[in-house]
C-alpha cells in the first residue's frame, strides 16, 4: 500500500508541478493528502464551487494569510489524477 499511495503523491505532486507552476505544494512527506498554496488575491470559496462543477473535490483552509487547497490522493486512481489536477487548474484560473 506504501508504494501504491508514493506514486499517486508523486503522480500529483508533478502534476500540480505542470499544471499550477506557481503555486506552492506543501506536506508531501506525511498523510494522504496536500496542500496547494494559492495567492494571497485568490478567492478560495469561488475555487472551490468551481472545482466542485468539474467534479473534483477539494477543501479549503487559510495558513498565513495565503489560501491553501487541501488536495486529497487516497481514493483517486493513479491515472485520474492528472486530469484531476487539469480540471482543478482550470477552476483556479477561471
């Protein structure tokens, strides 16, 4: 299960790497999940309702006053994790 879970963080850790370039991925080293720092402007809330109508879901938290996306891989394919983190980067952007 270990190596099952380190390549879907490592599948999603590059994936937010080409799809969100600038923004910041945190807490890789521990749990199944993490997190996305986003700009300190983002509106975190329309993100989420924008994330939620691609289908992916995605929560919320503020650390520092930056918005962080916590981003969970437990029970995501390997494979749909890619178009995940693209349709995630799109409701960022929009």
């Amino acid at each position: 299960m270990r190596l099952r879970y380190r390549r879907r963080r490592d599948r999603l850790v590059a994936a937010v790497g080409e799809h969100l370039p600038d923004n910041e991925v945190g807490g890789a080293a521990a749990g199944l999940h993490v997190t996305v720092a986003l700009a300190p402007d983002v509106d975190v809330d329309a993100v989420l309702a924008r994330a939620s109508e691609r289908g992916v879901g995605v929560f919320a938290a503020h650390h520092a006053g930056r918005p962080l996306l916590l981003v969970g891989y437990a029970n995501v394919a390997e494979e749909a994790i890619e178009p995940a983190v693209r349709a995630l980067a799109a409701a960022v952007r929009a």
